[in-house]
C-alpha cells in the first residue's frame, strides 16, 4: 500500500488526507484529524472482506459460511474502528517510505485494543511527513484522553491486577486455612 495525497483541506481543526494502495487504486483510506481527534474511514475493509468470503479460493462450505456471515461482522468491525481516537492515543511513524499509524481506540475510558495501519510504501512521502507532522503538532497541545496513567491505563491493566490480586487473595486464604 502507499499513501497518495487525493484531498488535503486545512481549516482551523479539520486536516484530511487520502491513504491510496498502490498496487490497487481503488483501495483507499482517508484520515481527518478533526480537533483533538484522529477519524478513519474503513468502509473500503468491508468491500475487502466481502471479496475474500466470495473468492473462488478456499473450500466451497468455507465460503459459503462467510458469505452470509461477512456483511454484518464486517459493518460491526467497521463501526468499532471508525470511532474517533484521541490524538493522544495515536501514535504515527514515518521511516523513509515506510508510514505506521498505531491508535488506541478506549472503552469505558480505558485503552481498549491497539489498530495498526501499515503502508509498506509511501509514493508521497512529503503528505505522509506533513501528516505525521500536524498529529504530533496536535498531540503536543491536546490534553491526556484518559483519567489514569501507565498501565492503569489498559484493560490488560486493570484485568491483570485484578487476577494478582485474586492469585494473592487465595494463597492467604489458604495459608489462613492451612494454620487452622
């Protein structure tokens, strides 16, 4: 995949620009940082997955399956993964053609499960390096997206202190059973 500049508007919080496949035009990707938040647009994951599911690969009872099953997991997937991000959960990279967007979408306020978006090669590098440029510009102003820090900031956090302290809470239990 590639990053194509097709739209750039630059108002006072709107900044759009298209990410294009190379290899397949039709492919598409576009990201608005609107304020404080970075929106991508994954409907073109649907048309994606619909393909695979009625692919002449692959066994006929497979794609069968699919087929009836893809259009609704997939607006369900695509729905979770196009919901705003703070810029503060968003973190892009740019090594030479190579652009990596890594965003943290939150549920209940906590960082849920990390997107990443890969372009192995960029064809407009200066876009990519203006995007990546005006992310960190707003991350850098943008307050902190979550009331907690570290790893309490995860539900793998909160999940793993929560199984330490169960693990813990049964060894003194049965510690206290045990001198009985």
């Amino acid at each position: 995949m590639s990053i194509n500049l097709r739209q750039k508007e630059r108002t006072t919080d709107t900044y759009t620009f298209t990410a294009r496949s190379m290899g397949n035009p039709d492919k598409v990707v576009p990201f608005t940082l609107v304020g404080e938040t970075l929106c991508v647009n994954l409907t073109g994951m649907l048309e994606a997955l619909e393909t695979i599911a009625t692919s002449e690969s692959g066994s006929v009872v497979l794609r069968h399956h699919l087929a009836g099953q893809v259009r609704p997991l997939s607006l369900a997937l695509v729905r979770i993964l196009s919901r705003p991000v703070h810029v503060g959960d968003v973190r892009a990279d740019l090594d030479g053609e190579r652009l990596e967007i890594l965003a943290w979408p939150r549920a209940g306020g906590l960082r849920l499960a990390p997107i990443r978006i890969r372009f192995a090669r960029v064809d407009n590098p200066e876009a990519a390096a203006a995007f990546v440029a005006e992310l960190d510009a707003r991350k850098s102003t943008a307050a902190h997206p979550g009331r907690l820090i570290g790893p309490l900031d995860y539900w793998l956090g909160w999940t793993g202190l929560i199984l330490g302290l169960a693990v813990v809470f049964r060894w003194v239990l049965r510690k206290w059973m045990a001198e009985d």
